[in-house]
C-alpha cells in the first residue's frame, strides 16, 4: 500500500501519562492527526491523559458515541447504532490515511483488552495498513493501587463485565481464586448481591480511577450505591506460594 498512511491504535495505559510505553508517547507527540472516542459533550478520558503531548497544530478527530447506557444492551437498537457508529468512524479515518496521512487512535489501556479500537481494527484491516501498541490495562493499575498482588502460585484469574447476567456473575465469582469485575457503574447493586451470594464479600474491593487523580480504594462492604466509569472490582487470590 504505497503511499498510504497507516492507522496507529495506541494503548495510553491506565490513566497516568507517565504509564505510557516510549513507543506510544512518541507516536503521539509527533502525530498530525489524532482520533479518540467520547460520549458526547465530554472531552474524553483519552484526551485528557495526552492533553499536554500534543502538537499545537495536531488534527483532532473525536469520535462521539450514539449511545452509551441511554438503552440496554439487549434492545436491537443498541448494535445497530454502534455498528453504523463504527462504520462512519472507519470511513473518515480510512480516507485520511488512503490520503497519505497517518492517524493515531488515542486507546485508553491497552488496544485489544475490551476497547472500542477492536471495531475499528476490524473493518480497517485489508483496507489500509493498521498497526497497534499495547499498553498496560486498567485492571493492572488497579491491583496495583490496591498494593497486594492480585494471583499466586495456581491461582485462576477471572475477568468478568458487571453487565452480566446476575446468576452468572454469582457462579463464576463462587468459582474463581481471583477476580476482576470491569464495566461496573450502575450495576453496582446487582454485582454486589452477586459477591455476597458467592460468599466473597468480605474480600472484594472497589477501586476507582486507579492511576489517575481521585485514586481510591475502598471495601465494597463500604462502597457507596454508585461508582464511576472508572472503577474496577478486585477479589485478589491467594494461592500457592514458597
């Protein structure tokens, strides 16, 4: 694909932008164009972690969201929306890159761990040249802010979105050494029976904004009705060790 700009996807880490790869703050710093998703009338979390990397002539290309959590998850509406959402957002930056111009897509964490750049990643490729760079996840600033090691020795590590169901939240929190629980929000409620109903209660904590301003890290006995965006459920294993 000669002559055809390349699409970056770039993991910024948890939060912090001293967390960032070397390989994923110069592709920023020296970006012309720079894309990131938002909900709409929010600056967006991954233009605020790079707000002072930018150039002062950079291109912005936010990517505002048709919906978010205004209809559940289940309503056919919900794919429809996002699918032509991902569509037109693969259209535009397909077309500035057919121009000749490179595009670095701003990814919160790390670029194929639940993000919204898979969408992307996956329409684009075959049709202009995509690239990718990890970053280090927000589950793992999480256990870090926690200060304990979230696995040892054996133990089996579950990833689990609070949007589940809540019967299978419950079997698979009972069934696990250790735990995390992402896309929390309003399910706090039903993730909270959940841990109580698999007996784990007194082991989970609730991390907010790990990595960022705000940190916090509090018993989810003692977590108050409703968390942010940015919060993550821990139950840290504690398994083999010498």
């Amino acid at each position: 694909m000669s002559g055809v700009g390349t699409i970056h996807g770039v993991g910024l880490g948890p939060g912090s932008p001293d967390l960032m790869s070397v390989r994923a703050d110069a592709l920023v710093r020296g970006a012309r164009h720079v894309a990131y998703f938002r909900k709409a009338g929010r600056p967006g979390q991954a233009r605020r972690i790079v707000q002072d990397m930018l150039a002062h002539d950079v291109i912005e290309i936010p990517m505002e969201y048709p919906v978010t959590t205004e209809i559940p998850l289940t309503d056919p509406r919900y794919n429809a929306l996002l699918s032509a959402f991902y569509a037109d957002c693969t259209a535009k930056l397909a077309a500035i890159a057919q121009g000749g111009a490179d595009v670095v897509v701003l990814c919160e964490g790390d670029p194929f761990f639940y993000g919204s750049f898979m969408h992307l990643h996956s329409r684009l490729t075959g049709i202009v040249p995509v690239a990718v760079v990890p970053g280090i996840t927000g589950m793992a600033g999480a256990w870090t802010a926690s200060g304990a090691p979230i696995s040892w020795g054996d133990d089996v590590l579950t990833v689990l979105m609070a949007t589940m169901a809540e019967a299978e939240l419950t079997r698979r929190i009972r069934d696990t050494d250790a735990l995390v629980v992402m896309k929390i929000g309003r399910n706090l409620p039903k993730l909270r029976r959940a841990v109580a109903a698999a007996g784990r209660t007194d082991a989970a904590w609730l991390v907010e904004h790990a990595a960022m301003p705000g940190q916090q890290v509090t018993p989810l006995a003692q977590a108050e009705a409703v968390t942010p965006y940015f919060s993550i459920l821990l139950i840290h294993g504690q398994g083999r060790r010498p």
